[in-house]
C-alpha cells in the first residue's frame, strides 16, 4: 500500500499547522511563530510567508527534549536546571524540520533566503507558550508534537507559511 504524501500549513493568525493528506486535515497542532510578526528579511526575526519545503530533518535518534545547537546534539536533555542557566535561551529541542523556501525574491536567496536565516520547525520547552507569536521567527512546537511530525513527513514535504 502507498501511502500518500502529507502537505503542512501554519497559520500565523491563528498559531496553527495543520497536516493534511489528499485535502483532508489529518492533524492539527497549536504553534508559537514569531513575537515579531511575519516577514522574510535577514537579521528581522519574523517568520517567513509562502510555499517552503522541508530542506532536511534533524534529530530522529535523539531523546525527547535533546537540546541541539547549530543543527547538532549537545549530548544533554533538556531540564529545569538548564532553564535557570540560560533564561531567556531560545531553546532548539528534540527534533529540527529545517525550511527551505520556494519562491525566488520572497522566500528564497538573497536577504530574503529562509534556508539561509536557519528557520525550522522545531520542539521548545513544554511550559513555553503555545498558540501565541513568542518565538524568534522559527516555528515552534511541543516536543512530543515535532516528533510525532517528524515521523510524518520527508524531506521536500511541502510547507505553507499563510497569515
């Protein structure tokens, strides 16, 4: 049995993604885009709009709330400690769905270049807010939401970023 292709869609109004299968929504998850709105520009930490893909995935080995630095495993788990460290560290956790974007002059090369701004899809610290713009233009998740989308879908998933 094929099993066909997923699409994803993030709503940074509403603070969703939604995975969808042959039009149909399979999942929806709460999100947390930017605090600084959307926009694709280099150095504005907004969250870029438009048709993305899903450049390469990151994590699939690691433990659940593995803090990674750089697209690489630290070798430490995520704890109450670490968050007393570190306060107001924007924390990379458990899996990276790292987005490379579609579209020439709005998306993709030159200032505006997603893949180049390092913008994932990625797992934060479960007290983090969800549902409401706080990060710092990726798209974050609940770690146990990312893994279970970093099991559904494959590099070049397509990834639509919508207000």
């Amino acid at each position: 049995m094929v099993v066909s292709p997923v699409e994803l869609s993030v709503s940074l109004t509403r603070q969703t993604l939604h995975v969808t299968r042959q039009g149909r929504v399979e999942q929806e998850f709460f999100v947390s885009t930017s605090r600084y709105g959307p926009g694709e520009q280099q150095g504005s930490l907004c969250t870029p709009r438009g048709r993305h893909v899903i450049r390469a995935r990151i994590g699939g080995h690691l433990p659940v709330g593995a803090v990674l630095r750089g697209r690489r495993p630290t070798g430490v788990v995520y704890s109450p400690e670490l968050r007393r460290q570190a306060p107001g560290r924007d924390w990379i956790l458990s899996r990276v769905l790292w987005l490379s974007g579609l579209e020439p002059g709005r998306n993709r090369l030159g200032s505006v270049d997603t893949m180049r701004r390092y913008i994932y899809i990625h797992g934060t610290p479960d007290q983090e807010p969800m549902g409401v713009p706080f990060s710092h233009g990726c798209i974050r998740m609940r770690n146990a939401d990312v893994c279970w989308l970093f099991d559904a879908v494959l590099p070049g998933t397509l990834v639509n970023l919508v207000p």
